[in-house]
C-alpha cells in the first residue's frame, strides 16, 4: 500500500513552520559560533592543537549522517530521528554550559569539554541527514532555490540579533561577574530558544519517504560513490573543505588574542556578514533558479580566495579591513553554501538520497578533520613566532590565512570548476 502524500495545505504549512524552525535554531547555532566555543575553549586552557582538534569536529557530525541514513530507511520516520537527535545533542550542551563553573584542572575540563563536543556533534549529525533529506522531499524542485533564500535570509536575521545579543552579554557578565558565569548564561540562554526549535521541528508534516527493502550501511556508502557525477561532486566538496578548514577554527582566536576584539566586536562583525548574507540569499536563490547552482557557487568561490586578507591587515587599533572580510562573507559564502547544498540534493536520487547525502556529508568530512589537525599542529609548531611583511605582523594563525587563500585560488582553478 502506498503513503498517502502530502496535501498541498499540509505543505504549505510544513515549509512556513520550517522557516520558523530555522529562525529558533538559528539563535543557540549562533551564540555557539560566535566566538563562545572558542573563547571557552581558550577560557579552558586550549591551545592551538586543541583548537584545531575542535575545529575538526564537524567530520564526527559528517561522518554519523551515514548512520542517520541507515537508520531512517530502517524505520521509515525522519521526523522522529531529527527530533530526537537534534533534541539530545542540544541537551548535551547543558553540562558544557556548567563547565566553567567546576573547578576542575585544566587537562581535566579540556578532556571533558572535547568528549561532550564529540558527544554532540554526533547526535547532530543524525539530525542534519535526516533533516535534509525531508526537506529535500518536502521541498519542490522548481522552488528550492527561492525557498531557501527566504529561509536562510530569516534564519540570518535570527543569527544577527542573536549573534549581538549574545556577545554583549558575555562581555557584560565577564566585566560584572566572572567570565566563567558569563559562558554558563549565554550558552543557557541559547539552549532555551533551542529547545523552542525543536518543539516547532515536531509539528513539522514529513511527506512519506521512499524506502529500499533491504539495505546495508556498506551498500549504502558505496553506491553513491560507484556514482560517477555524484563522486565528481564529493571529490570537489571534500577538497574544498580542506581548504577552507586549514584555516577556520583559528579566525575567532587570532581576534580574540591577537586582535584583541571583545565578544561584541566579533559580534559586530557577523552582523555585517548577517546583514549581507540576508540581501543576497533571495537573490542568489534566484540566481540559481535562473543560472544552475554551480554557475553561481563558482563566481562566488572565485571572490572568497581573497578574504582572509582582512584578518592579516587589521590591527587592534584598525579592524576596518576585517569589516571588509566581513561583509564579503556575507555576500559570497551564500552562493557556496547553498549551492553545494542544492547541488548534493539533486543530484542524489529519490529512492536513496538520504544515503547519497550521508556518503556526501562523511566524506567530505574527512577534508574538515585533516584540514583541522593539520592547522592545529602547524600553529602548534609555529606558536610564539612572529616576523613582519610589508608591515605587518605575521603569527602562527596568520600563516595559516596565507597558507588557506593560495589553496582556495588552487581549488577554484583545478576543481570546483568540474564540480
């Protein structure tokens, strides 16, 4: 007997819910990236080999969409999945969030604090597949771009006022208490409005899936890789998330103790980025609607190669040439996030594509924990050097800046271009 499908209504109603969904979860996404991991981590007594090694963490939450994907053709139902697993990775956060206020030795919280991020992106990583699987079902194909552009222009708006929300509040119980209370009430504040997304996720309508009789996890990672454009695909996204991973997890830490920017700086600055990204989301999805995804990835990845510039030329006295980083984020990294996304989405198959966007998301996983280590144990050797060109200091991070701009020129040249 077939799955009754979806009524329009009930579609209609599944897709506004969505972008309220992706509104909530957007606030605790952006207060955990706004600098507060990283800052706690330094808070903890992190260096950069441990900075890189949570840097590389977003493999573990790639790698277990594998296992989101397996277990959604076994039980047929992605909306309790992402519900569960993305309710108890958040809840995860609640002994992170009192962390800070044991008094513990260094090594001791530093072992706890990576466990429990490991601990939550898996959980997260079962949610992200089986998430993007149902929104890639309950999504129509001829409006997948628009669509998404008003979801993510909302979720940036969410992610701006968030994002300086969060940071004034931070500095303010750091000034008015101590700086380890203020990581365990922001971070508590976040988790309420998590908590609010996960309850709207569960209203959610999920259109009924088509599902394989019999599938094993090996079979389902190798099929999409015996997938000769499909595998085209991987192999770009893996290499460019090398790339731009060599250098990621260090930005907040070389502005947090090089540039010595407040939490509200770096606020300030994901709002420029934020209010970019929600003028040209709508535009880019048209864009792709209208020119293809990879169109529009491509001129956006050509103008992102520069971007760690910005970092290398502000100084604690002149941060302008990072609100130009800033706002070029905001206006390019849209049309690469979003593309590859639309691009895993349809070039996967309906009957599998959960499997298809596991095999993606693990793979090109493995690009964010070499790029990760490699960055970390880099700085690590590099840690304490400092040395001037054309003017301007050069540290162990701003190494890592020049090294990751020379790779993205490469990675355009040789391969996104054949993505």
């Amino acid at each position: 007997m077939q799955p009754t499908p979806l009524t329009p209504a009930a579609r209609e109603g599944a897709l506004r819910l969505s972008i309220y969904e992706g509104a909530l979860a957007s606030v605790f996404i952006s207060i955990t990236t706004n600098g507060l991991v990283t800052g706690l981590a330094l808070y903890l007594g992190a260096g950069p080999f441990v900075l890189g090694i949570i840097g590389s963490l977003p493999f573990i939450t790639q790698l277990m969409q594998l296992m989101g994907a397996y277990l959604e053709e076994k039980t047929g139902n992605r909306r309790m999945l992402s519900v569960w697993s993305e309710a108890l990775s958040r809840f995860v956060w609640i002994p992170i969030a009192l962390l800070p206020l044991w008094q513990l030795s260094s090594t001791v919280s530093l072992t706890i604090f990576v466990v429990l991020q490991v601990i939550t992106a898996a959980l997260f990583g079962i949610a992200v597949n089986t998430w993007s699987s149902w929104m890639s079902d309950l999504v129509p194909p001829e409006r997948r771009g628009r669509y998404f552009g008003i979801r993510n222009f909302v979720a940036s708006f969410a992610s701006m006022v968030a994002g300086l929300g969060s940071g004034y509040a931070l500095d303010y119980f750091k000034r008015t208490a101590n700086e380890g209370v203020a990581y365990a009430v922001t971070l508590g504040f976040g988790l309420v409005f998590a908590v609010g997304g996960i309850i709207l996720l569960r209203l959610q309508a999920e259109p009924p899936m088509q599902r394989r009789p019999s599938v094993s996890l090996r079979e389902m990672f190798l099929s999409p890789l015996a997938d000769s454009k499909y595998r085209a695909l991987i192999v770009s996204g893996t290499i460019w998330a090398f790339v731009v991973g060599i250098a990621g997890p260090f930005f907040n830490a070389y502005g947090i103790e090089t540039l010595k920017m407040s939490f509200a700086d770096l606020a300030y600055m994901g709002i420029v980025t934020s209010v970019a990204s929600m003028i040209v989301f709508p535009f880019v999805g048209r864009m792709q609607d209208r020119y293809g995804d990879r169109i529009v990835m491509l001129v956006s990845a050509v103008c992102v190669i520069p971007l760690p510039i910005g970092w290398i030329l502000s100084s604690p006295g002149n941060l302008w040439p990072l609100f130009g980083t800033s706002l070029g984020a905001g206006l390019f990294w849209p049309g690469i996030n979003q593309g590859l996304a639309n691009m895993s989405m349809a070039q996967s198959p309906p009957h599998a594509r959960g499997a298809y966007l596991a095999t993606y998301g693990a793979v090109t996983g493995i690009g964010v924990v070499v790029s990760g280590l490699a960055g970390g144990v880099i700085a690590e050797l590099l840690r304490g050097t400092e040395f001037i060109v054309l003017g301007y200091m050069i540290n162990h991070y701003s190494v890592l800046f020049i090294v990751s701009l020379f790779l993205r020129a490469g990675a355009v040249i040789f391969v996104l271009r054949r993505a």
